[in-house]
C-alpha cells in the first residue's frame, strides 16, 4: 500500500536539506519574523513547528507575540519590519482576532517580504503569471505532484474548497501550469458529480470525512489538504478507507502539512533572492 503514498514528511525533509546548503554558504542572517496575536492553541502549535524548521535550516526565528495590540500599533510595527533591512520575511500568524481588520493587516506587509503570499499584490501577480511569492500550501502541493510526476495537464481537476488561502490560488497555479480545473464550494450543487469525474480530487474544506468511497473514481489521485481534530487524533477531509481505490493519495498527517512549512522556508529564500534585486523597493506595502 506504501506505493500509493505521497509522502509529503520526506520530501519536506529532502527540501530543508537543499535549503540548509545553500543558507549555510550565505554571508548574511536571513530573519523570518511571525507576529502572532491573542491565545489560539493551535497557532502556538504552528509557530513553534515554523520556528523549529526555520532554526534547523539556519535562519533567525523572532515571534513577536501580542496577547492584544491595537490595529494602529500592529501597521505600525509592519511597517517598522518592512523598512528593516535585517528581516527578509514576515508572517501575520492567522486566525487574527476578530477586532483587527485582516486583510488591512495583511496589505501592510511589504509584497517583497511576504513569505506567505497573501498580499494583493502577490495574488494579482500569480494570476498574472508574474514573478510573486506563491502561498505556501498551494505551493507545497504542487511540489508534491510535481516530485510524484502526477502529469495534471492531462487529467481532470477538480478542487474542493475555494478559500483565498488554499482553494482559489490552487486554482491559478493550476491552470497557469494548463491543468484543466473545476472549483468546487459549498454552494455547489451534487458535489459528488464532480468529485466522482477527478483523475486528481484536491479537497481543502475543512470537513472530516467529506470525501468518501463512493464519491471518488477508481484509480484517482487524491490530495487532502485538511486538518481536522477528532478525539485527539487528526484526521483530513477524505475518508481514510478512500486509500484502497485511490491509485496515490496523502496521508493526514505527513502528506500536505509538512510540505506548507517547507514551502514557507523556500519563501524565505526566495524574498531573499527577491530582496537583493529589490534594494530600496521594499520597504513599501501594497
Ligand atoms: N495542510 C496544511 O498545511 C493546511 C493549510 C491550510 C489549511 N489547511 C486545512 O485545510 C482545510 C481548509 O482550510 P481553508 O483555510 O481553505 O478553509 P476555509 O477558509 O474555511 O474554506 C473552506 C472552503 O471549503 C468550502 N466548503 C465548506 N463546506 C463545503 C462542503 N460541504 N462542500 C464543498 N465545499 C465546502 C467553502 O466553501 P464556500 O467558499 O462556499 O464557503 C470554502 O471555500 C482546513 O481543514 C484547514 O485546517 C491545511
């Protein structure tokens, strides 16, 4: 059964390998900076693991953690990182609490420096086919196909999920690189209808089990980009039994997760490659 898994936990680590080279041979510290605002227990998970890979590869970590900060001080202290030449990326940890303006907050940050790529600019760029830094998860899934040689210009696609973090940029990168993709959502009426048709089924909802046996097609290739938390134990949007019809699919955990964190460090990289070229340019947000 192993065959069938895109094992997203080695290919991170064969990536950080790659990454560690090459910023070891740099004569400068790249800092990543992630401000993260209030008390979501999961966030603190996600840091530490972004802090954890960050060190590894040898990159300065700060967490600048706010258990409140007004939106005022918060552009602030952006702009104040934007025009530091000593941080090369920064990330606003999401969820954000609900009083503060997200994508006011996302905005300010320097379209050079982020790492996440959920600025504007960034967005118009990778619709636009144009030089950007590519949000991390549908990054690492599409480093994931591509390592596992999944030729998806010539399959049918079909996304679960059209979030402006996972599902919508997915979409762009998929059809820039000439997949022919279906984008699929909550208000879509008989889901199973598309899902069913997939040669590659991505799903990001955020629902356990969503995907099961009979809604996928005999010998597809799945993607699930959940992360779901029952009893303690995590599961992902497609059922798990999905595996025996399935001809390659992800495991929850260790297939899409690790490929977002790694995704992020290679962002890092590339702000920095980006920076250089860009001295002077970015300490502007959008
Ligand atoms: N592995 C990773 O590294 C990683 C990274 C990011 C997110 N995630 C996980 O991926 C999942 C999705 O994250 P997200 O940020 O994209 O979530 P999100 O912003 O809540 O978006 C969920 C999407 O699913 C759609 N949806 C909801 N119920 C549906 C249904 N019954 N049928 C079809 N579509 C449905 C929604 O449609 P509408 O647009 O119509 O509301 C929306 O587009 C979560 O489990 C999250 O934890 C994992």
């Amino acid at each position: 059964m192993n065959e069938k898994i895109m094992n997203g936990r080695e290919l991170s680590s064969l990536i950080l390998n790659d990454l560690k080279e090459k910023v070891n041979k740099l004569d400068r510290n790249l800092t990543l900076v992630v401000i993260s605002v209030g008390d979501n227990p999961a966030s603190k998970v996600y840091v530490k693991q972004k802090e954890k890979k960050a060190l590894e590869i040898g990159y300065s970590f700060t967490n600048l953690h706010y258990d409140e900060i007004s939106e005022e001080e918060l552009i602030s202290e952006i702009k104040s990182l934007n025009a530091d030449p000593n941080v090369v990326g920064m990330i606003v940890q999401l969820p954000l609490p609900s009083y503060l303006d997200k994508n006011k907050i996302l905005n300010t940050i320097s379209p050079l420096k982020d790492v996440d790529g959920l600025t504007n600019t960034n967005f118009l760029r990778l619709i636009k086919k144009e030089e950007c830094l590519e949000p991390c998860t549908p990054k690492g899934v599409i480093t994931l196909l591509d390592y596992y040689k999944v030729p998806y210009t010539k399959l049918k696609v079909v996304i679960v999920g059209r979030s402006e973090l996972v599902g919508l940029p997915l979409f762009h990168m998929l059809l820039n690189r000439n997949a022919t993709v279906t984008l699929c959502h909550s208000k879509t009426m008989n889901l199973k209808s598309y899902t069913k048709e997939a040669d590659l089924l991505i799903v990001a909802v955020g629902k356990p089990n969503l995907i099961t046996k009979d809604m996928i097609k005999e010998g597809a290739i799945l993607v699930d980009v959940g992360i779901n938390r029952i009893d303690n134990k995590l599961c992902g949007d497609i059922e798990a039994s999905c595996l025996l019809k399935a001809s390659l699919m992800t495991p929850v955990p260790g297939g899409v997760g690790p490929m977002t964190v790694v995704s992020l460090m290679e962002n890092v990289y590339r702000a920095y490659e980006l920076g250089k070229d860009n001295y002077g340019k970015n300490t502007e947000s959008n």
